[in-house]
C-alpha cells in the first residue's frame, strides 16, 4: 500500500496538471476576463477528492487480485498417467508337455549350383531352354555351329584312315621279307628295316586315333547338356554371341532347389544336447519359418553336422535337407529355423514373454496384496514360445504377462481379466475420480447463500 500511493499520486497530478481537450474548448465561454485568485480555502477539498479516487483504484486492483488469483480460481489438475495402479494381465502356470527347440537363422542353399559353361570356342547358334524352366541331367540347352569341328573330324578320320593303309602294306611286306630271309634270298638288315617301319607306322595309328577321338569329342561339345538337373536361371548369352571356352560369365545357371538344404549356425554350448540326441539315433526334424516367424514353410530334416566349430563364432554350421515340392524355399532366401531336439514329457512351462533377464539371472512377476513381488527363476529348455521353468514357481500360480514395462517390485497393480479391454494407469485414475467428480457437481448446482438466487428469495420474504 505504501508503494502505491506515490506512483498514484503523481498519477492524479499528472491528469490535473493536463491542458483540456479540444471538446472541453468547444464549451467554453469566449475570452471571459481572468478569474478572480482561488482561495486557498479549497485546496483541501480538492485534496480529499483526491484521496477518494486513489483509494477507490486500489480497492478495485485488490477486488481484480482476489477474484483471479484465489484458490478455486486455479484450473484443476489433470491425474498423473505416470502414478496409480499398473494394469497387468496374468498367466497361469502350466504342466505339460514341451519339445525343446533351438532357434537359429539360416539361408536356403541349392544343393547344386552350377554354372553352364562353353567347352568349345564358336558362334552360338541355338538356344532350346526357357528362362526359369525346370530341366533334367542330359537336357539339351544350346548348341555352338558344328560345321568348323566337323571339318576337324573329317580331317582327323582322312590321316587315320591313310596311317592305317601304309600300316598294313608294311605288315605284307615284313611277311614277305621272313620268307625271303629264311630262303637266304636277302638280307638280315633288310628285315630288320622293315620291322621298324611297321612299329613306327604303328605308333603313328594310334595317335591319329587319339587326334580322330579328340576331333570327335570336340565336335560332342557343341552340344551343350545340362549337368545337373534343376531350375535355369537368367540367359546369360543369346544366339549369334561368339562364345570362348572356359568363359566365366557362361550361358546359364541351373540351381537344385527340389530337394533344397538350408544351412544355419547354432552355439557351441547346444551341441552336447543336439549330439546326445543323434546318438540316441533319433532324426532331428527341423522346421523354417518365413522373416516374420508367422508362416511355416517347409519341415525337413538334419543331414550334417560341420566338422570344426568356428572359433570367431563359437557356432557350429549345420545343414538340413527339405523335399520342397511346393518350391517355397528359394536359393539365398533367408529364414527362422527351429531346430527340433527332444520332447519333455511333464514341464513347468510360461510364456517366454513373462521373463525378464537382469543382472542376476532371469525372474518373473507375480502379484501379492494387490502388489508386484519379483520371482526369480530357474529356466529350462524352450520352444521359442513357452520356456520350462524348473525352479522358482509352482503349477498353478499366475505371473504378470502384459504391463512389464513399468512394473517394479512393491507397485500396486489391477489384474486385466481375459476378455477386457486393457487399460492404462490414466484410465484407471480416470474411472476413479469419476464418482467424486459427479458429487462435486451435484453440490455446486445447489444454491448457496450468496447467489443471486438466494439474494432474491430473500428479497421476496422480506416484502
């Protein structure tokens, strides 16, 4: 209050010490003589006048302070989604039985692959396959011209042909020269020459033979077979291309893919299970599902284990085999494998998804009192799905599924029935403050003593 009085004072100054306006001249009387000296007896009047004005500002700056800044006048607090009961539901526990399963990714692989390729040099003259068919061993895909290895063979056919004429007249005349020599008509060395000239003549038949076998072989090489059987990839080349022997790009790729393997890496420290259940001389079924693990595609069987543990890793490759008749394993298409190894007959058994892992080992959350209070556990093997817990828990106790997020130990939870909509701490906070919010408006619509409903009923009694 003392603040406020100099700053209205000089204020009220201020507006007394104005000019008049251009509308107060207006209502003005015209040049009257000078006024007569005010008297000093109303400075004092006009003084209080003053006090009046100002005392009157301040009552309506602290009437204007009351009305916004008293206690109702603050807008209510919305509830804290972040305090109150945690909705949580609950899963009991189960005895049953469980095939313990490992997890693991792996990529489909053909168990061929091979890459056509030219033996012989020469223009491509035919292509006979369609990208993407399915052909056998044998199959005949494209053909390299013949003519110029035809020539080779005609060639090579003529010098083995003409060898073996010269060798067959020297044979005659070596019989004729034993004849002579032993009717003392000729010579020992003559003979002797013409031995020589048959062994030589001999040599040189069979390397025409060999150069015939080779001429005709090359010309078998224009034909080109599929080795293996299985699906054709992309054409590589097209008729007319010159083709080089050896080439790397080839013609065509042929992928085994029925059967197809899939080829995955598990840990070492699962090896004992997977190695104890081959000796038992049980066959490991092994199932691939699609990238998002909802769709099964195929279900086959482990063929090889490898023969060394990679220590970069510490896994050890596998290799399963699958009929994939309905060709919905592809070469290089990535897939979730579980690998099969043994039935547990009687398990203990939870979600997985009710396991947390901390820095003591795993535990899960069960509710006592209407609290949170942390189990921790002793897990066995699982399928991916459900896990065996074999100490910590009790057939038929119940453990908190959904609402782990912000669950602790000792917070209070509300158990979600199945079939009920979840709901979270601000609903919760919502749904109870509801009934309290109702009462507050059912008393605020009755009058009270000041409104002007009650003011008035009061006036009507009085008259």
């Amino acid at each position: 209050m003392r603040l406020r009085l100099p700053v209205a004072g000089l204020l009220a100054r201020g507006l007394l010490s104005q000019p008049p306006s251009s509308g107060d001249m207006v209502h003005m009387a015209p040049q009257d003589p000078p006024a007569a000296p005010v008297s000093s007896s109303t400075a004092p009047a006009r003084t209080g006048r003053l006090w009046l004005a100002l005392l009157g500002l301040l009552l309506l700056g602290a009437l204007a302070g009351y009305v916004l800044l008293r206690p109702g006048a603050a807008p209510e607090a919305g509830p804290n989604p972040w305090s109150g009961p945690i909705p949580v539901r609950m899963v009991e526990v189960q005895r049953r039985a469980l095939t313990e399963q490992i997890k693991a990714v792996g990529t489909a692989t053909p168990l061929q692959s091979v890459v056509v390729r030219s033996r012989v040099e020469g223009t491509l003259a035919r292509v006979l396959f369609q990208e993407g068919q399915e052909v056998r061993a044998g199959q005949w895909l494209a053909e390299i011209d013949p003519a110029p290895y035809r020539v080779r063979l005609a060639q090579a056919e003529g010098q083995l042909q003409q060898i073996q004429a010269q060798l067959r007249n020297a044979e005659r005349d070596q019989v004729r020269y034993r004849t002579l020599l032993e009717q003392d008509s000729i010579a020992r060395q003559q003979l002797d020459a013409q031995e020589a000239l048959v062994a030589q003549l001999r040599g040189s038949l069979a390397s025409a033979r060999a150069q015939a076998d080779e001429a005709r072989l090359q010309l078998s090489y224009t034909r080109i077979e599929a080795p293996v059987g299985g699906r054709l990839g992309i054409r590589r080349l097209d008729a007319g291309n010159l083709v080089v022997a050896g080439d790397t790009q080839g013609l065509v790729s042929i992928a085994q893919t029925r059967p197809i393997a899939v080829l995955f890496a598990v840990p070492e420290a699962q090896l004992s299970a997977i190695r104890a259940s081959q000796r038992d001389g049980r066959r490991l079924a092994v199932q691939v599902w699609d990238r998002a693990e909802k769709t099964l595609l195929a279900t086959g069987r482990l063929t090889t284990l490898d023969n060394q543990i990679d220590a970069a890793t510490g896994t050890l490759r596998m290799k399963a085999q699958f009929d994939n008749a309905d060709d919905a394993l592809f070469p290089q298409q990535f897939v979730n494998v579980r690998l099969q190894v043994r039935t547990l007959g009687d398990a203990l058994v939870i979600p997985a998804d009710a396991v947390q892992h901390g820095s003591q080992g795993p535990y899960v959350y069960s509710v006592r009192e209407g609290k949170a209070v942390l189990r921790r556990v002793v897990l066995g093997p699982g399928d991916g799905e459900y896990v065996s817990v074999e100490e910590g828990l009790a057939p038929g106790e119940a453990v908190v599924l959904e609402g782990l997020d912000r669950l602790r130990e000792g917070r209070e939870v509300v158990r979600v029935v199945d079939g009920e909509a979840p709901q979270t701490a601000l609903q919760l906070q919502q749904r109870q403050r509801a009934p309290a919010a109702s009462t507050a408006q059912g008393s605020a619509s009755l009058p009270g003593p000041g409104t002007p409903a009650v003011r008035a009923s009061a006036a009507a009694s009085v008259r």
